[in-house]
C-alpha cells in the first residue's frame, strides 16, 4: 500500500477553465488555456505578480469558483484506491488565503479521501512557504501526482520515498517529457499505473 500526495488544481479540480471564463467576462480578454503555457498568470492576464495573486484570489472568493467540476473520474477512481488500502495526502502549492475555502470544496467533492491536506503557499503574499518536497519528505510520500513539472523536480531530488513522481493530465503547460517521471492522462489511466508500481 502506498502514501500518496495529490495535487489540487487540474489534477482533482478544474481551475484553468473557469477561471478563464471568470477572467474573459470580467476584464474583456479572449484568453484560452494555450495562453498558460507556464502556468504563471500573471504572464497571461499582464499586469504584476501581486496584481495576478489578487486576481486569482477574488475569483477562488467569487460565486464561480463554486463551479469548479472534479477531474473526470477523480472521485470514482480514489475512492476505489482509497477502499484498497492506499492513504492519500494533498499537496497544494495554494496560499494560506483561500485554504478555508478549498477544505470545504475538497470535503463536499472529496469526503473521506484525504488524510490531510498540505498548502505550500506558493506564490503568497504574506505569510512562509514551503516547498513540496519538504512536505513529500515529511510524510514518506511513494507517489505523488501533480501537473506541474517543477514541483515533481523538487520532489524527485529531494524524497528519498519517492518511487513514482506522475505527472497528471497533458496541459498546455506540461507537454514536456522526462523519463524521470511517469505521465497519467487522466484517473483511470492513473489507477492502471499505480497498480503496476
Ligand atoms: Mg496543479
């Protein structure tokens, strides 16, 4: 049985999508999820990092964010590895801010999967970060899944645990490929990998 970490954003819910929707009805623009190629907003919306946390920060408090829908079969697929013994931490790079609201969210999609959950704080404006990998090492994680490449680097250097580093989805922003790493495409895929590890 493994520990596993899971990250958040476009791997159990989908942010990019409505957040675009968010971001092109309020402010006017026609982005699309190709203009993410890095995952960094700010580099999307313009403006500064500061003004881009705000802006993430005012749609996560916004009724919008109500609608962010589970990654396909996310739930159906951990609640079966959860019922075959594997125990599942989160790992959000998310800021302190929002974690309130991102509990609740991940208690009505998520009942019952996730011991924990971890926020890193990552791109803050107040408060201490961590990185993923201290947390990865904290708690032995043999698995951790997330679709952003960097934090998988971090991981794989720092977690000694660490058997399979997967990076989940094919995004506009992960299309990169490593061989120190294993690509899921999506949950069922995920399962199919997990049970052979
Ligand atoms: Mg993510």
């Amino acid at each position: 049985m493994f520990t596993i970490g899971v990250d958040i954003d476009e791997v159990l819910l989908s942010l990019v999508p409505e957040m675009l929707k968010w971001h092109n009805v309020n402010f006017g623009t026609q982005l699309v999820a190709e203009d993410f190629s890095n995952y960094c907003f700010w580099e999307a919306w313009g403006g500064t990092r500061e003004e881009a946390i705000q802006k993430y920060f005012d749609f996560v408090f916004s009724d919008w964010s109500e609608n962010l829908e589970p990654i396909s079969y996310s739930q159906e697929v951990l609640q079966r590895l959860k019922d075959g013994g594997h125990e599942f931490f989160i790992i959000t790079s998310r800021q302190n801010e929002i974690m309130e609201v991102t509990r609740k969210r991940i208690a009505r999609h998520f009942p019952g999967i996730f011991t924990e959950i971890y926020n890193i704080n990552h791109y803050s404006l107040t408060g201490h970060s961590r990185s993923k990998a201290d947390v990865c090492l904290e708690l032995n994680i043999d698995i951790m899944i997330d679709d952003n490449a960097s934090y998988l680097y971090e991981c794989i250097d720092k977690t000694p645990s660490l058997q399979t580093p997967v990076l989940f989805g094919f995004y506009p922003w992960n299309t990169n490929k490593d061989s120190r790493m294993v690509r899921a495409f999506g949950w069922l895929h995920l399962e199919q990998i997990i049970a052979r590890v």
